[in-house]
C-alpha cells in the first residue's frame, strides 16, 4: 500500500482548492446565477405588489363609495406584501451559510406572502383582476425559485459545503495549535517565575539563618528555652493548688471570704500563668505564701471543699512551700531567666536582630506563598497543554478522514514544525 502524500497543514485550502474546483466551480457559479434570479423575481412581485398599491391609491382618490373600501383592502395588502418582500437580504456572496440563512428566511417569506394573499384576496375580489393576475404570476415564480434554492442547497450543493467544512476545520487546527503553542509559553515563562522563587526563598532561609545564629539571638533563644522549661516545672510543682486556687477565687469573689486586692490579684495570676506570677515575686515569694495561708484557712473552716485524693495532694504541696522551702531554688531560676530574657531585649543590638528577622520571617512567608501558587499554575498549564495536543492529534486525524471523504486521496497533514 502507498504511502499518504504529506501535505504541510499551511498548505492544504490551497491543495483542497486545486483538487475540488473543476467540482466546485460550477456549483458556486450556479449559486451565484441563483441569488441574482432571486434577486429578479423578488424585484418583479414587489413591482407587482406596488401596482396594486399605486391603482389602489388612485381609486381610492376617487371616493366611490362602491369600490372605496375594496380599494382600501387593496392598498393595505399591497403595502404590508412590499414589505414583507423587502425584509429579504439576498447575500453577495456563495457559501453555505450564507445560503442557508437565505432559504430559511425566503422560506418563511414565502409562506407569509401567500398567506396574506390568501386573506386579503377575498376582500379585493372581483376588483384590481389584472393586478391580481400579474402578481399571482410573480408570487409563483418566487415560490418556484425558493424551492429550487432549497433542492439546491439540500441536495447539489452538499460536496461544497464539505469543502467550506474542511476549510473551517484547517482554521480551527490552526487556532488549536497556536492556543498549544501559547500555554507552553506561558508555562515556561511561570516554570521560570518557580525557579526564581525558590532561590529567592533558599537566600531569605540562608538570610535568617545566618541572623539566627548570631550570638545575642542565639542567647536569647536559650533563654526563652529555659523559660519555656521552667514554666512547666512551676506549673508541675503547683499541680494541685490549681483547684484549690480557683475555689478561693470563687469565695472572693463572692465574697464569702475576704483577701487583700494585692492578693487576689496574685491569685489570677498564678490561675493564668503561674511561670510569671512567681517570677515576678519578691525574695520568699510572701504572697503567695499568703494565699496558700488563706487557702488552708477556708480549707480547715469547711468554706474550700476537695475530694479528698485532692485535698490531700494539695495539703502537701502547701506544707512543701510554707514550711519546705519546696519553691526557692525554682523561685530564683524564674527570677534569673526572666531578668536574663528582660535584658537581652531591651539591648538594641537584639532588638535591631529582631525586627530584621521578623521582616525575613513574613518576606519568607509570603515567599512560599506566591511558590505554591505558581507550582499550583505550572502543573495547570502542563495538564492544558497535554489534552491540548490531545485535541491536536484528533482534529487532525478528523481533517485527514475529511479530505478523504472530499477527494478519495489519502493525505497526512503535517506541521512546519514539531509540536
């Protein structure tokens, strides 16, 4: 079997054009010679229609009561029939579609006319017989003559229109490759756009880094790592004054039992964070060795009840701190750290530090941000243009079968370059 002939798809209209027009010619010639005829016998019935109109016009004039109103009918027929024919729009030039339009709309005009002829006739009658005669003449000739547009275009002008057809889908494989040809820019331009932030991400990381591991935040990261320890040891060590705590909060506030407002403020400290309340006690922490005294107060008196696993564990813890020295060794811990935080703060090296590093920290986030967007679009263009070339190779193959069906040769389309 013999290889298809391969023809550049930039080529084809013309090769198509070559292969069909001692075909084609002919019918678009014949096309031609029918919307001039068109043209003629719709100029003769709205002639037709305009005599009716110009002698009923004249009758009228005349005022005879015997033949006015038959006049009147007949001026009003002709003018809504002129009308109607002049709504027509015959095309200039041959193609299906064109065509098409035409046939539907000379249809329906068709149909129009003789329906009102058909209504206003018997109101005419027996008057205007010569007019009436020449129009009927010049309305069968146009009804004849929609016909055959209509057996033309249904039946003679078919291979034409496979011609238009495949012209139409050269255009839209054109329009499909260059769509193709566009979203592979776009995402090599948006692929490039990815690299780019992702060096600018690992430069603003080093960047952080490299200020992260100055001495002064690297001090200060060690402080806040032992705060962060200690806080959970003074929240361990004070477990079990957290029900009792918050009972005598309760009966103060309620005011079932009296405490100083420089202890109840501790008190709402210790129940919200007990790391700060007790750092920020003097040397023997006395307040809160108040509010443990005035807990085991309410206790013994029967105002602060516990279940008595609880109450038990919560005796212990207060006689470990008012009578133990249980909390100084962490007292002074919390003190030291927080004094040791305070001061690296209010340094300015490590407040200069801080504030680059934050702006870092919010550039890097917006970074990652815009990366995932774009890789989200990268992989959006890849997935279009695959089922892009997808729909290339059909159209393409579809053109092929088309040509064949068109010419009875077999050709394989191809492109100036590689897609």
């Amino acid at each position: 079997m013999s290889q298809p002939r391969q023809i550049t798809l930039t080529d084809l209209k013309e090769w198509i054009h070559n292969e069909t027009t001692p075909t084609i010619e002919p019918l678009k010639n014949k096309g031609t010679s029918l919307l001039k005829e068109i043209q003629e016998r719709l100029k003769d019935t709205i002639e037709s229609s305009e005599k009716i109109f110009q002698n009923s016009d004249r009758e009228m004039q005349k005022n005879n009561p015997k033949t006015y109103r038959f006049a009147r009918n007949a001026n009003k027929f002709s003018r809504s029939l002129s009308e109607t024919l002049k709504a027509v729009k015959v095309p200039e030039q041959v193609n299906f579609g064109s065509l098409q339009v035409l046939n539907n709309d000379f249809e329906k005009t068709v149909t129009v006319v003789l329906q009102q002829r058909g209504d206003a006739y018997p109101y005419i009658t027996p008057y205007f017989i010569f007019d009436r005669r020449r129009l009927d003449v010049t309305l069968k000739r146009l009804a004849d003559i929609q016909r055959e547009l209509r057996n033309f275009l249904t039946t003679k002008y078919a291979k034409a229109r496979m011609v238009e057809d495949t012209s139409f889908a050269i255009d839209k494989l054109l329009q499909t490759i260059n769509q193709a040809d566009e979203t592979q820019k776009q995402r090599e331009k948006t692929e490039q756009r990815e690299k780019s932030l992702q060096q600018e991400l690992v430069k603003t990381q080093q960047e952080i880094a490299n200020i992260q591991n100055r001495a002064e935040l690297t001090e200060l990261m060690k402080t806040e790592d032992r705060i962060r320890e200690l806080r959970e040891n003074v929240k361990h060590n004070l477990r079990y004054l957290q029900k009792p705590f918050f009972k005598l909060q309760g009966l103060a506030r309620s005011g079932n039992i009296a405490i100083p407002v420089d202890e109840a403020k501790k008190l709402g400290e210790y129940l919200g964070d007990p790391f700060e309340a007790l750092a920020t006690e003097e040397d023997g922490h006395p307040t809160l060795k108040k509010i443990l005294r005035k807990v085991d107060e309410t206790i013994v008196q029967g105002k602060l009840k516990l279940k008595s696993t609880r109450l038990r564990k919560a005796q212990d813890q207060i006689d470990g701190v008012l009578n133990k020295a249980s909390l100084n060794t962490l007292h002074k811990s919390c003190i030291e750290a927080r004094s040791q935080k305070r001061q690296l703060l209010t340094s300015g090296v490590v407040a200069a530090f801080q504030n680059a590093l934050a702006g870092l920290q919010e550039e890097l986030a917006q970074l990652q941000r815009e990366k995932e967007l774009t890789s989200s679009r990268v992989n959006a263009l890849e997935d279009e243009h695959k089922k892009l070339l997808e729909k290339i190779e059909n159209e393409k193959k579809e053109l092929e079968n088309a040509v064949f069906q068109l010419t009875g040769k077999n050709i394989q389309v191809v492109f100036s370059q590689t897609k």
